[in-house]
C-alpha cells in the first residue's frame, strides 16, 4: 500500500553504512520511500540527540511456528497459525523489524493480508513450505509414528527430480519469493544426524534450475561444511545456519558468491528455555553440537568476504528472543558489520535493494534510537533504545 503525505526527522544522525557510519542530516520520507522533499502537511519529529539506523529485517523469520513440536505446527488448523501469526509479526515490527522473510511457511493470503494492512506487520516475504526429502529436516515423524506425511504449513516431504520441478513451480505461481529446501539434519527433526547431507545432486539441481529461469533463488537449511559444500556444488545460493562449516567450505563459498543466514538466536534459547517448554532430549543433544560453533562461523563468514545476513528461526513461545539474536550477532562481528547485517546485507541476499539503506529512493523504513549503537551496542537490542519504529513513512510504534 503506497503510503501518502510525508515524515521528516530533523537533526538526526542517520546511517549512512559502514564505511561511512552515521552522519548529521534531515531523513524526508516521502509517499512511503526515502526522498528529497516533504509535502507541505509534512508531519516533523524531532530527531536531535537521537540515532537513525534502516529497519531490520529478519531473513529466517516463521510465521507459523505456533510450536516447538514439529507436527503439532504442520497438522493444526491454518485459521490458527495464522491468528497466532498475526501476533508473531506484530511483535516483530514493535522490535524495530520492518522486513521479515518467513523461509519454511507462509503464503500468499497472509502476504495479502499484510499488503491490505489488515494487520500489524513487517513487510514480508515468503518460501511457502520447505522442501525436504523422506526423512529429511522437513519430516517430522519420528522412528515410532506409523502414518503418513507429505506436508504441512512450514515443510512439504518431495522426492525425486520430476516431483521437486513440480513443487518448485507451484510455489512460484503463487507467489514465493525464494525456495527452501532442507539440505541437511536439523535440531527438531527426530530421525535424521545433523551432519548428513540431504537430497541427491540431481535432486537440488532440478530444484535450482527451476528457480534460475524464474529469476529467484534458492536457500538451503544445512549446517555441516560436507552438506553445505553439496548444496552450493549443486545450485544453492544462500545458507542457512552453517554453524559447523569451516575455513575450506567458507573459502568455496566466497569464490561462488554464496551467502550466509546465522540464526544464532535460536540456539541460546533452546540452550536455556528449551527443557522448561519441553524439547525433547533428542533435540537438546543435537542443539548442544551446534550452539557452540555458531558465532565462530557467522565470525569466519564476515572476515572471508562472505555476505553475512541475519535471521532468528525462533519457534513457539521463543518468539519473543528476537532482540537476543540482535545481541549475538554484535557478539559475533561487531555492532557495525552486525548492524551492516541485519540491513544491507539482508537486502542483498533478499534482492532487494530498496531496503536496507536511507538512502533516497529507499523504503521509508527506519528505527530511531536513543543511543548511538556503536559506542552504545545495547541500543540496538535493548527494548527501551526504540524511540519510535517506521514503515514506509508512517510511525508504526511509539
């Protein structure tokens, strides 16, 4: 929805990316993007002493993760993932978040709902649900549960190169923006070793051949440098976690151009809230492999030149750790590359360049803080920091 009339913040120090930081000046926000000049209804505030960074954006967000149960969150009613996904996104703008790409889940009628600003709401990108094989990331069966799967709200269980062509372009016509597709283990699936990579070479072929000519991409879960070394060799663009690559597979990554989505907030939180909200124990062990050697990878990502995004995979009542996520990926690059990160290293991977950035031409999406973040890295995940949150020129918390 284009966005009439304009804001004007004065006298703010405005990001202007990393090489450049932040610079005196008045952000004009015009018709919902960034511009030159205000309409003469123009509504001022006042931005002196304060600090204007672009909105984040979350590139691993789960709009339907009602559950840390995997079939809980597949088999359930829809009407009521998407009640629950309303607040899930609401609280997700209220954290400064004007962009979110939901990679496993969403769909088009929540897209249009969101468009219609028939709710509180991030802009937000989906993937449908993610593909995986038998078994794989995506099948939330465990050894002892004898029926049927084949998909849910987050994943869809897809074999074979002709069934993976088929799937891929059924969730381009109805809108994906990208592909997901389970390429190794995860934490909450029960049956499959982290490590492992998933689906065939000609599997992950078909499906990246089929988003190409589309002009979209595809984005992997994998987690170990042999799964994420198989799916870049095979077509993927972007990963997702790789919390256990190392220098040789971030060295292939660089020469190919493949991006990296850390989602260190979900780890922390399943470390420390997972046994109290009842993960099973099969998950907490194999969370425990990976929680450690997440920051070092997102570290050894940034240093080798790699687009380094951000992402929070948060599931169930986690949702509300967003802001712990902000805090480790700081932990992990520093608050500038981290704040870097969560803007213009997300519009890239999100091909998107109309986020991320303030410059003119941009969306007119913007977090206004109270403290400089880099002198002051808590401003960018202390609740409190937030002065006001904007979304295409219009406050949308106060």
């Amino acid at each position: 929805m284009l966005q009439q009339g304009s804001l004007v913040i004065t006298g703010a120090r405005v990001w202007q990316g990393v090489e450049r930081g932040f610079e005196a000046q008045d952000l004009i926000m015009t018709n919902g993007v960034v511009a030159d000049r205000a309409t003469p209804e123009a509504q001022v505030i006042d931005g002196a002493g304060r600090w204007v960074i672009p909105g984040l954006i979350d590139a691993h967000f789960h709009a339907y993760a009602l559950s840390m149960d995997g079939l809980e969150n597949e088999r359930g009613p829809l009407s009521y993932a998407a009640l629950n996904a309303r607040n899930r996104l609401g609280g997700a703008l209220a954290r400064g978040f004007t962009t979110v790409r939901d990679v496993a889940g969403g769909d088009i009628g929540l897209q249009r709902a969101v468009e219609a600003g028939l709710l509180p709401s991030p802009r937000y990108l989906f993937t449908g649900p993610a593909l995986s094989q038998t078994g794989g990331h995506g099948d939330p069966r465990s050894q002892h549960v004898d029926v049927c799967f084949g998909h849910g709200h987050m994943c869809e269980v897809v074999d074979g190169v002709t069934n993976l062509r088929v799937a891929v372009r059924e969730r381009l016509r109805t809108g994906a923006h990208a592909i997901k597709v389970m390429t190794s283990g995860g934490v909450f699936s029960l049956t499959d070793p982290v490590r492992v990579p998933q689906y065939s070479g000609e599997e992950l072929r078909a499906v990246a051949d089929e988003a190409h000519r589309r002009g979209s991409y595809v984005t992997a879960h994998s987690y170990s440098a042999e799964s994420v070394l198989h799916s870049i060799e095979n077509g993927v663009d972007c990963i997702e976690h790789g919390n256990l690559i190392d220098a040789e597979t971030v060295a292939e990554m660089a020469r190919r151009g493949t991006a990296l989505v850390p989602t260190l907030a979900t780890y922390d939180a399943m470390a420390r809230r997972g046994p109290a909200l009842g993960l099973n124990e099969v998950s907490l062990a194999k969370n425990a492999e990976v929680l450690s050697r997440g920051r070092d990878a997102a570290a050894l990502a940034s240093e080798a030149g790699i687009t380094v995004g951000f992402g929070t995979d948060l599931m169930g009542d986690m949702e509300d750790e967003q802001l712990c996520g902000v805090e480790l990926q700081v932990a992990a690059l520093g608050p500038a590359a981290a704040l870097a990160s969560m803007t213009a290293g997300n519009a890239s991977i999100l091909r998107e360049p109309r986020a991320g950035s303030l410059a003119p031409g941009a969306f007119g999406d913007a977090v206004v803080l109270t403290g400089d973040p880099l002198a002051e890295p808590a401003a960018l995940w202390e609740p409190g920091s937030r002065e006001h949150v904007v979304l295409g020129g219009t406050l949308a918390s106060q």
